[in-house]
C-alpha cells in the first residue's frame, strides 16, 4: 500500500474543511501525489484522477456496491439492533446492490423514469418555477434554500409519488436523518436510532399510497413500482416503499444541490450568466457544466470483490474505494481549464451521475428541473448576489451540499 500520503498528515482528513469546503484544491492535492492512493485513516484507496474514476464506476464485477457485504456491511451489521428495521429498508435501495439484484430491481424501477413519464411533468414543472421565483425578483435576501431550490425538487417528487404537499417539510425533516446514515457522517448509535424513526416515519407515510397502486393501478409511477411487469416480475411491497424512499430522499437532495451549488458557479463567474442570456441555445451545456463543476455528489464508495491490479496500484479483495467524481471532473487531464466554469464546453465528459450500470436512474429529471429553472430564471434576472459571507457545507464525504445560502437576484 502507498503511504506517500503520510508527507502530509493533513491529507489523511477526508471531513478537514480544506476537504469539505475546498475539494478542488484538497483532491487536487491528492491527485498530485497519485492518482489512485491509500487513506490510512478512512483505510481505502483515494480515486482522484478522471480516467480511474471512470474505470472504477465501469468496473461493477471487481468493486462492489454493495454496502450490506464487504467493509461496509461489517460496519452496519454491527448496528445496535433498534435500527434493524431501517437497514432492513436500506438493504432494498437498488443502488446499493450489485447484479443480479440490481438488474432485476432497476429495470422495474426505470419504467418509472421512461421519457414519456419524465417529459410529462415538464407543465407542472414551469408552473412551479413561476410561482417559486417570484419572491426572488423584489431585489431582496432571500433563503435560496427554502424559497426554491428545496421546495421545487420536492414538490415535483412529492407529486411524482402521489405524496401530499403538506407533507413536504416532515419530508424533508426525516431526509435529513437518514442522510447521516445515507452520506457517511458516521454512524453514531443516535444517527442510527434518527434514522430509524425517519424511515419508519416515510414507511408509514407511502404503505397506504402503495397499497392503493396496488389495488387500483393509475399511470403514475408508484403504480409502474407496485405492479407486475410484462414477464409477471414484480418488487415486494417493501422493496416498492424502500426505493420509494430512495426516490423522495435523492430526488430532491441531487436536485437541491445542483440548483445551490449552480447560482454559486454563476456568482463566481457572471459573464456565464449573461452569456446564457444571450445565447439560450447554451442551456443544454449549462447544466452539463453545472455537473461537471461542482456537482451535487462528492464521491462514492465501492470495495473490491477480489484482489486486482488497478492503474498500477494492487488493490487487495476487501479493499475499500472512494471514486471521486469532483476530483476527476476537476482532473486537467481530462478538461482545459478545469477551474473556470464555462457553459460552452463541449463535449463535457463529467462524472456528476455516475457512470457504468450505477449511472443515476433520476438524471432526466434533475436535468429537466434546473433546466426549466435556468429558462425562467435567466431572462427575469440580470444578476446574482451571493450574501451569505461564508460558504459552508455539511460534513460528509459523499454529499456537496452548502449549509446555507443567501443570495440576492435583481429583475432585468
């Protein structure tokens, strides 16, 4: 194993605010050294460079995700057992399966997320973008958080499920639990025991909506999760509430996050704003940018299934893997100038979804949010005002999400 990491003590900290807040100048570090290198604190291997980082989302027979098995599972099997109903549930999300389970409960879930069911919500979806930002052109500070880039995910999410709008802000309330179990913040005996109660609480919350999909089937996507599908295959009720779940906590974190992190890069670099402006055309290339430039997902783990050589580092079975996609969307070898945000790039190979089987099921809709948010959002406004005076984000390997933002928009 290498320990040239160990030079520099600071680069043990995956959760150091250098690694929190600046990961391009932290992984940058990193990737200075090697591309591929041993974490004796986190004990794994630290994946920095975009080629490696692409191998590794496309090498799904050698690294695992599945956190139930391997060093992941050990970990959460060695959960006090009051949180055993909510791993059970955990253990149902598809994305942290491996074939053939994943295979199977993917392409079910995916008849959910056919273009014609995506593209369906797109009326809704520019209503719901009118009526959000029309507190954001008085020219006053507002909380981008709570005023639209929280509100306009979950709601479409929220529909999307057929759950209650009022039910939103618990909704969001037990996502946030089960975010720190979800996004590695440690699992604590009382992260667990919250998160236990979030999951519970959303059980409860989507069991009766199923057991109506179920019983009378409609054309939304609840009823595509809870019933057979051509060949007779079907998931469980669980497993139909588990991804459920799945789908409420990651369809409006991915989102929230993309639509925060991207008024930031628009902060930092407003000549972007007004070249979209100008050329509307450049939307679709926008959001790519968005993804590539400071994604709404830092990294994700995996663990070796078997011993292997991997970019000329010997990997051992076991072993854990952290593939860090804002690493290699920063990584110069792969993009020129890859610190200035620039919604002309193209073509843009980020790594912001993932790649390979694991590639995220909900992109058309994330997608399809910011950029019906970017259409509305760039003629109205002539101008982004960051005031929050410090940039903050919450602690976690895997999440890019800030703590807060304030931002002050003014109408053209």
């Amino acid at each position: 194993m290498s320990t040239t990491a160990e030079l520099d003590p600071s680069l043990h900290d995956l959760l150091s605010d250098e690694a929190v807040n600046h990961p391009e100048r932290f992984y940058a570090r990193l990737r200075g050294i090697s591309p591929v290198l041993w974490n004796p604190r986190w004990k794994g291997w630290i994946v920095t460079s975009h080629d490696a980082v692409m191998g590794g989302f496309r090498d799904f027979e050698r690294l695992s995700s599945d956190r139930f098995s391997g060093p992941f599972g050990a970990e959460l099997r060695s959960a006090e057992t009051s949180s055993q109903q909510l791993l059970g549930f955990l253990s149902k999300f598809f994305v942290w399966k491996d074939p053939p389970y994943h295979t199977r409960a993917r392409a079910l879930v995916n008849r959910a997320f056919v273009p014609k069911s995506v593209e369906s919500m797109r009326p809704r979806i520019q209503s719901l973008v009118r009526e959000l930002a029309a507190p954001l052109r008085d020219g006053q500070t507002v909380d981008f958080f709570s005023q639209f880039a929280f509100t306009l995910p979950m709601v479409v999410i929220a529909e999307f499920l057929g759950v209650d709008a009022e039910a939103r802000e618990d909704v969001r309330a037990w996502s946030e639990d089960l975010g720190a179990v979800i996004f590695v913040r440690g699992h604590t005996d009382e992260k667990l025991r919250r998160g236990e109660a979030a999951m519970q609480n959303l059980a409860n919350l989507l069991r009766p909506i199923v057991q109506d999909r179920i019983r009378s089937p409609r054309d939304d996507v609840l009823s595509a999760l809870a019933n057979p599908d051509d060949s007779g295959e079907r998931l469980s009720e669980d497993e139909v509430i588990a991804n459920a779940a799945l789908m409420v906590f990651a369809g409006h974190e991915t989102t929230m996050n993309l639509l925060a992190n991207g008024i930031v890069a628009f902060n930092h670099f407003p000549d972007q704003w007004d070249l979209l402006a100008q050329q509307p055309d450049l939307l679709r290339n926008t959001v790519e940018e968005m993804l590539r430039f400071d994604g709404p997902v830092r990294g994700l783990g995996r663990w070796a299934r078997e011993s292997f050589d991997f970019f000329g580092h010997p990997i051992a079975e076991g072993d854990r893997v952290f593939l860090v996609q804002h690493a290699a969307n920063r990584d110069p070898s792969a993009f020129s100038d890859p610190d200035r945000f620039d919604i002309t790039r193209w073509p843009n190979r980020h790594t912001g979804f993932g790649q390979g089987i694991h590639t995220c099921l909900g992109a058309p809709l994330a997608r399809l949010e910011v950029s019906e948010a970017l259409a509305y959002l760039v003629p109205a406004l002539r101008q982004i005002e960051v005031v929050t005076p410090k940039l903050d984000y919450i602690p976690t390997m895997v999440s890019r999400s800030l703590q807060t933002l304030q931002v002050r928009f003014h109408p053209r």
